[in-house]
C-alpha cells in the first residue's frame, strides 16, 4: 500500500531497516551490501532484499557516484530567477523549455513573486551569457534575475544527510 504526500506523489512504504539503509547510502555514498551490513548491524541476505525492493518501488533510482564540478571545471553556479507570462498550463510549458536549455540542471516551479527557479553550474561568464540569452529567447518569458554564488556554505547532495535518522524513522516509517 502507497501513501500519498501533500505534492500527490505516492509515498512507498517502510520500516526502520529500510530507513537506516537509505541513511547509510546517503552517509557513505556506498550501495555495497557488505558496507551497508558493516554499518548497520542489518544481515547482508536482508540487506540486498531490501534494496532490491527499493530499486522496484522507485526509492533508489540509480547508482551513480557523485562528481566534483569544480574539478571538472564547472566551478560557476548560477541560480537564475524567472518571470514568465501567467496562461494556464505554462508551469509545465515554460518549465519544460526552461529544463531543455543547455547546462541547466534543474528547474523549480515556485510559490510567490518568482515563477522559476533555475540552477546551473557552468566553466565561464560566456556561458552564463548564453543561459541567459537562452532564457530570453523563450517567447513566455517577461524577465529574468540571476545570480553567482561567490561561496558554496552548504551542498548537501542528499538530503537524507541533513535528518537524524530518529527524524527520519518518527517521519516516514509506516
């Protein structure tokens, strides 16, 4: 049975052992069912059923690694605000044109004086120049504000890092 969260999306069920597995991938950046049992306690038979059954039901979607963007050169962060013209159904239109201009990495949809939301970590002024260009170009867009990030004080890429995992338990534990 799937439970429904306030954005609509269907909530999986789980329990404790799925929640502190999900911490330590989160922790340790590691979905190695030995590494898991190390730093859990839970048998790596359990283990590797558990995330087998995470994987099913959406929970897990991947087992990339994470990549540092300033040694790649992507040292740049850009976080852009955008104004669009209100019609019905231009979240999604403008949204999608938004998420198809090249470098950005992702689009938000908000509450408030700002439409959108965009992030983008790029190597120069150039490309920034062009993101925004590109964001211009898009015919519902009014206006736009972006910004650079002189210092990153947080960059949490997995937000099960920022929880105590008693938080998460009480939380998300059916």
């Amino acid at each position: 049975m799937f439970a429904q969260s306030l954005d609509g999306i269907q909530k999986s069920p789980m329990d404790e052992k799925d929640i502190q597995i999900l911490t330590t991938i989160a922790k340790d950046g590691t979905a190695s069912p030995d590494e898991i049992e190390d730093a859990t306690g839970i048998p790596k038979s359990t283990v590797h059923y558990r995330l087998n059954q995470l994987r099913e039901s959406g929970v897990i979607t991947n087992d990339l690694y994470n990549i540092d963007l300033k040694k790649v050169g992507l040292s740049i962060t850009l976080i852009s605000e955008i104004w669009a013209e209100f019609e019905e159904g231009y979240h999604e239109s403008v949204g999608e044109k938004l998420a198809a201009v090249e470098g950005v990495n992702q689009v938000y949809f908000t509450m408030g004086d700002t439409d959108f939301v965009a992030i983008a970590h790029v190597a120069n002024r150039e490309m920034v120049e062009s993101l925004v260009e590109d964001y211009e170009a898009i015919e519902e867009i009014e206006r736009t504000s972006s910004k650079f990030v002189i210092t990153t004080v947080k960059d949490e890429q997995n937000p099960l890092n920022d929880f105590e995992i008693e938080t998460l338990i009480e939380a998300l534990a059916d």
